[in-house]
C-alpha cells in the first residue's frame, strides 16, 4: 500500500509545498522489494531505534546486506 502524504518545506527565501510518497511494507512484502534489489534482510527491528519487531506493529526497520 503506499500513500501521499503533503509537507511544507520552509527554507530561508521561499515555502514551499511538497507531497511525501510513503510506501508501506508487511515484512513478507518488504523481503521481496528488498532481495529483488540484491539486499538481504539480515536483522528486523520493530522501531529505528532496535525495538523488537512485532508484525502487527505500526513500524519497522532492518539492518540489509548486499547479496
């Protein structure tokens, strides 16, 4: 599933408007983005910050190595 999700970008001159992509993942989904891109997923965490992943939480993030 992926969403837009619009951001305002101010910077010293000017504002501007912008649209953020925002892809979501299930792991299953995300291992196959990832090994069809010549990664693997060597560690899955539930949170940036190393929490332990859940599959029905709401984030994720990996450590990935080439192949």
């Amino acid at each position: 599933m992926a969403s837009v999700a619009p951001g305002v970008h101010i910077e010293e001159e000017r504002t501007r408007l912008g649209y953020n992509w925002l892809q979501h993942f299930d792991l299953a989904s995300l291992t196959n983005e990832v090994e069809c891109n010549g990664f693997v997923i060597e560690e899955t965490y539930g949170d940036v910050a190393g929490g332990p992943y859940c599959s029905d939480g709401n984030e994720m993030a990996g450590a990935l190595r080439p192949m």
